[in-house]
C-alpha cells in the first residue's frame, strides 16, 4: 500500500505539545521505516486548518482521487482537519474506499465500524477545541474593551505597546493627525490634498505604507482620536489618551456630512487648472492653498518626479 505523508502546523499554535513541521516529518518518516511503510509523497503546511482551503491538504486528496496513493500518514488526525468539511472528506473517501489506512504515531485507526467511530470523535474533538477557543478569545477581546483597553491594532498616532499591553502615543506622529484633523476643519481641503500633504510631511501608517486618498476619511471619522473606541457596533470609553478634542472632531464630521459620503464640493476655483503639465514628468498639474496663496504643483501621479 502506498502511503503520503502529511506534517502541518499553524502559525497559531501556541501548545508546546504540538511538533514543528520538521519534528513531525523527521518522526513520520522514522514511524514509516519501522513499519515499512512504502511513501511516495510528502506534503508540508503551515495553515490553520480551522477553514477548509488548504491547498497543500486539497493537493494531497487529488493524488489519492486518482489512485496514486491509498493511504495518509501524518502525527495525530488533528493535522488532518479541525472543520467538519475536511473532517467529513476524509470520512467520505474512506467510505469510498479511496482511502484504505490512516497512520498515525499517536492515534489508532483502522477502517472498521469501530475505526470510523473512533475518527469522528477524534475530529469531532478537534473542532470543539477550535470552537472552545474561539468561543474563549471573543471573551477575552469583550472583557478587554470594557477595561478601556484596545484589543485589535492601533491606529496611526497609537502604538501597541507588547510589554504592557496597552495602547501608548507616538508622539512623533499625534501631532501631525492633529494637524490633519485641524487642515480639514477648515473646509479648504479636500481628501486628495490631505494625502498629498501626509506624503509631504512623511505621516505614514504603522506599517509604513503611505496614507492614500481613501484612508482619509477613515482616520477623520475614527472616534479612537477622542478617547473613545467603537466595537462590534458599541461605544466604549478607552483608556488611552485622547490626539484631539470633541470640538475638533465634531467639527470635521460636520465638514464629512456636509459634503457627503462619495462627493467632495470643490470649494476653489483654481483658475489655471487644467491648462498646464508637468514638464519633467508628463503629469497633471493641481493646486492648493498654503497661507492664503494658490500654489500649482506636480499631482507626482505617473510615478517618481
């Protein structure tokens, strides 16, 4: 009987318990020798198999659907699947006769009335931990944000603090989000020139990616900058340390509303628009209000310039 061997560990995994994916092929195949095992594949996958959409463990199924193997040799069936649909696959092909053994070093299995029960308990087991610890984590993230306490990443002006677990300012960037907010106060900006004005003041997000045109109105209707956090549709009082006042931020949802969701009111007349491009670039020229002077520049759109 030919046999594919299959090691897979989630990034998720914290249990000790659990073997990296090297650990598991180094004893599979030790487990294989000792029991003459013939294995004419092996499959390595670091996925949660919480969902089905393996592509390592679909890979694995097509070799058996065509006959190149009858058997799955892998570290316990929790490597095989943790959701009912894998789980039921499994069961499926072994009903089919596709699958004719299961071997595992830690977990009896033949394919007798006896054997199949004893494999939908074992997966059954592993879902209900899956299910226990999801169910765990939600409790945890609900009792956290009633402690005032953000539990997801921060928003830029915040950082996530992993010593503490809190939520701490980044001073370098707070007063430029502020600035942001006070820019758009205004009402002579645009979503557009705000973005351009992040780039040219080097405010980027946590990850380091610049601030495009549609994070805009994310960050200025982002209640987190008042000291207040907004999960699963409730309002929560945080802990943190609120980058502006209400008055401030009321006042730029009053510019949002007024101008609406997908259409900003053009509040210039730049005289000169359209008429002229960038002579090193080819790009459109635009304009903009600094200290009560029209200024026309490169949009920068096709790239470096």
């Amino acid at each position: 009987m030919k046999y594919i061997i299959y090691a897979r560990k989630s990034t998720e995994d914290d249990n000790r318990q659990i073997l990296s994916i090297e650990s598991q092929l180094t004893e599979l195949r030790e487990f294989a020798a000792k029991e003459k095992l013939e294995i004419v594949a092996s499959f390595r996958e670091a996925k949660t198999a919480k969902e089905p959409g393996r592509t390592k463990f679909a890979e694995m199924l097509s070799l058996i659907e065509k006959g190149e193997a009858e058997g799955i040799l892998s570290w316990h069936p929790d490597r095989l699947a943790r959701n009912s649909v894998d789980g039921e696959k499994i069961i499926h092909m072994i009903d089919r006769g596709l699958i004719k053994s299961l071997k595992f070093p830690t977990f009896w299995f033949e394919p007798t009335p006896q054997g199949l029960f004893m494999l939908n308990i074992a997966f059954g087991q592993s879902k209900y931990f899956v299910d226990n610890l999801r169910e765990n984590t939600k409790k945890g993230l609900r009792q956290k944000i009633r402690n005032g306490v953000w539990p997801g990443w921060a928003p830029v002006g915040y950082l996530n603090n992993l010593k503490t677990k809190m939520i701490d300012v980044d001073f370098e960037k707070a007063l430029k989000i502020k600035k942001l907010f006070e820019l758009y106060a205004t009402g002579k900006h645009t979503f557009n020139s705000l973005a351009n004005w992040c780039r040219e003041h080097n405010l980027k997000g946590n990850l380091g990616k610049d601030i495009s045109t549609s994070n805009i109105p994310i960050i200025l209707q982002n209640i987190f900058y008042i000291g207040l956090m907004k999960y699963n549709g409730e309002i929560f009082e945080g802990k943190h340390k609120p980058l502006i006042s209400k008055k401030l931020f009321d006042r730029a949802q009053e510019i949002l509303k007024q101008r609406g969701r997908t259409k900003e009111i053009k509040k210039h007349d730049f005289v000169f628009l359209g008429l002229m491009r960038c002579a090193s670039c080819g790009a459109s020229i635009t304009a903009e209000i600094q200290k009560e002077h029209n200024y026309y520049r490169c949009t920068k759109k096709k790239g470096f310039c």
